[in-house]
C-alpha cells in the first residue's frame, strides 16, 4: 500500500544514504557508509562559490572495520564536499572511535568521543543508526553457525537472545518470538 497522495509539491532537498557491509579475507569486516545532501536549486556559498543545482552541498564518506564482536579496529572519514572549507580539518577525529563496541551505549560512547566540538554532525548521524545496523546486519547472521552450535552445546541452560523485546517485531509476546524462540515467547504474560 502506497503513501496517501500528497499536495502539490517542489522537491527542495534530498538526503541520500548509503551503507555496504564488507566481509575481508583477513577476517575483518569494513562497514563503509556516504551522507550525500543535495538541493534541487542553486545558490552561493562564501567558503565554495556557486553551488548548483544536483551539487552535493555534503558528501561525506566513512569506514568502519571491526571485527566479528563488532568492535572497531579502524576508523577513517573523508569529506568530499562540505559548506565551509574547514569542515574537512575534523575528519582524523573518527580515529579515536577505536576500540569502541557496537552495542549497548554505542550512541552515547560515540557522541563522547567524537559529537560536539570534536565532531561532524553529518558524519556522527551516519554513524549513530545506519552504519551502526548496517555492521549488525552485515556481521550477525554470517556468524560461524558451528561455533554458535558449539557454544550452545557446552551452555546448560539455553540463553533468552538478546534482540527479544527491542522492536515491534521481537516482542516476546507476539508471533516471530514465538516462532524463532518458543521457549522464550511469553504469551501475554507480561504487561504491555
């Protein structure tokens, strides 16, 4: 089912992001993401002149590798088109991201390390969601499947996953919980 029709319109302002998780032959995953913003018009800039219509206004590339416990080993950005000729001179910042965990506290390790002053707010919104889901998606469900099989052989007590109760989807009360973990679907048990 489509959107509702919308009211005559002019597209003024596109956001365009793009994510690719990449498994490495060294055993190393690289999560690269790019933040393009462009306008349909065209306008004057002091730091770059006329920016055209179509002309990224920012485009900003990032690349995360981390390992399989999706713990960064490496960061790196590049800034190809930005407002202010001095918006590049911050992208080394990125490096100090590793050795931090994509998992709970990410957001807020993240804008500790680099938001604010120390920081790109264009580059920290690419890393806060999309690249941080990108590298789950990427890596979680490549996972060795023996060595999850192993490691579930030698735990005496099955463990509830992690992922029940965080979206609509996992709700420990609802369908794919009790389809993929049924002995973890609580069948209303709980209050909502």
């Amino acid at each position: 089912m489509p959107l509702s029709t919308p009211v005559k319109r002019n597209l003024i302002h596109t956001r365009e992001i793009r994510c690719m998780g990449y498994e490495r032959e060294d055993g190393l995953w690289d999560i690269e993401g790019r933040i393009t913003d462009t306008k349909t018009y065209s306008f004057n800039n002091l730091d770059r002149g006329e920016v055209s219509a179509g002309m990224p206004v920012h485009d900003m590339l990032i690349r995360l590798t981390i390992d399989s416990d999706l713990v960064v080993q490496k960061a790196e950005a590049l800034t190809m088109s930005a407002p202010f000729k001095i918006c590049p001179a911050i992208t080394d910042s990125i490096a100090t991201l590793k050795g931090l965990k994509i998992t709970s506290g990410w957001r807020r390790n993240v804008q500790n390390a680099i938001g604010g002053l120390k920081g790109c707010t264009h580059i920290n919104q690419l890393l806060l969601g999309p690249l941080a889901t990108t590298a789950y998606q990427s890596i979680i469900p490549r996972e060795n499947k023996e060595k999850r099989d192993a490691k579930s052989r030698l735990k005496k007590k099955h463990e509830r996953p992690a992922i029940i109760d965080t979206c609509h989807a996992f709700d420990a009360n609802g369908p794919i919980v009790k389809r993929l973990w049924p002995e973890f679907y609580e069948a209303n048990n709980k209050p909502k």
